[in-house]
C-alpha cells in the first residue's frame, strides 16, 4: 500500500457544518456535521476517487500516480488539515 498526502481545505458552513474541498483532488466534495466527520468522509470520497481512476485508466494528479506506481494499486490518504476558524466574541 501506498501513502498519499492530500491538501484539502475545510470551511465552516453559515447554516452549520463543514465543507471540504481540495484542489490537488478534483471532485473531492464533502460535508460533515464536525470537521472530524468531514475529514473521515473526505478521505473516504479521495480513496474511492482515485480507486476509480485508477479503474477507469483516467488521469491522476502526479504525486498520487507516483506513489501508485511505487506500491501497487491501493493507497492510504493522510490528509493535512488546514481550519479556519472565527473570532468569538468573550
């Protein structure tokens, strides 16, 4: 198994929850009620990404096919997690 890191970006949502995205991973999308719960459906919807690309022969961004290349076809994602938080007012 490989490891792959993936800088995603997760951000508060106005009606409550968190949103992930990633610009290293197109069409990585997810939402959760805690960041906790975002980060584990975010690393969830990465594997199952590129399981498919992979699948399908498409394109993967060249740090993830790199570490395919080097150890099989399956990868494990540690994703670094970057959170914004605002200000409370005390």
């Amino acid at each position: 198994m490989a490891e792959v890191l993936i800088e995603i970006k997760i951000e508060p949502l106005g009606e409550g929850g968190y949103l992930a995205t990633s610009d290293e991973l197109q069409g990585l999308i997810a939402q959760g009620r805690t960041v906790a719960e975002t980060i584990e459906i975010a690393q969830d919807v990465a594997r199952k990404l590129i399981e498919s690309c992979v699948e399908h022969r498409d394109p993967l961004p060249s740090k993830i096919r790199a570490a395919l290349k080097k150890r099989g076809q399956k990868a494990i994602l540690k994703i670094p997690v970057s959170v914004e938080l605002e200000a409370t007012a005390a």
